[in-house]
C-alpha cells in the first residue's frame, strides 16, 4: 500500500476526530470506544465465511456514513457515536493495511494479504 492511501486514510481519520469533537461527550470515549468494532473477528469463529460478513458490516465505510447520518437525522448522539467511531475504525485500520475481508480468510483483504505470508 503507498504512501498516498495512507495519508488519505489518515485525514479521514482527522475527520472522525473533528466529527467527534462536536458531539457533546468526553474525550475519552473515543480511545475507549476505538477498538470496539474489532469484536466483529468473533464471527471467525463460527467459519470464515460468517466472519468476512461481521467483519465487513463493521469495518465498512458506507455503514458507517449511513449510521452517522441516522442519528443526525434522529438528533441522537449516540447514533452518531456510533456512526464516527465505525467510520473512524475503518480509516485507522486502513492505514495500518487491514481491509475488508475475502470469505477465503482473515488475510486475504481488498487490500492484498496480510500478516506473515504475503505473496
């Protein structure tokens, strides 16, 4: 992955800060908060089938504008909580090179495979 996707996946990531920093909440629900959408690899144990699709739900860019749009619509803070923190998952994860998975398993990503073995 180049350089130029990260930096874009790094001020998207400013973006969920800034979306943040408007909700009216503490600043540390946001480190705590940050990881949560990674209980979604639970799903792997089942088969990697069902957890390419927990996976994906949560780590989806378009699932989260649409969750954070909900709660601006419904005026619901914790909607859109919920909505910045998937959004802002997905850009940090990006940046490290972890991308939506293939059912094939936890390595093969939109972004090529990860981890040790990569081709």
């Amino acid at each position: 992955m180049n350089i130029l996707i990260k930096l874009e996946e790094a001020a998207l990531f400013v973006l969920g800060i800034y979306l943040f920093s408007l909700l009216p909440l503490a600043w540390w629900y946001f480190p705590l908060l940050l990881l949560l959408p990674d209980f979604s690899m639970l799903g792997y144990v089942a088969n990697a089938k069902i957890g390419a699709v927990c996976y994906n739900i949560f780590h989806h860019r378009g699932v989260a504008v649409i969750v954070y749009l909900l709660g601006l619509y419904l005026g619901n803070d914790a909607v859109q909580l919920c909505g910045i923190i998937l959004f802002s998952h997905s850009a940090m994860d990006r940046m490290f090179g972890y991308g939506l998975k293939y059912e094939s398993g936890f390595k093969y990503t939109h972004l090529g495979i990860i981890g040790k073995e990569k081709i």
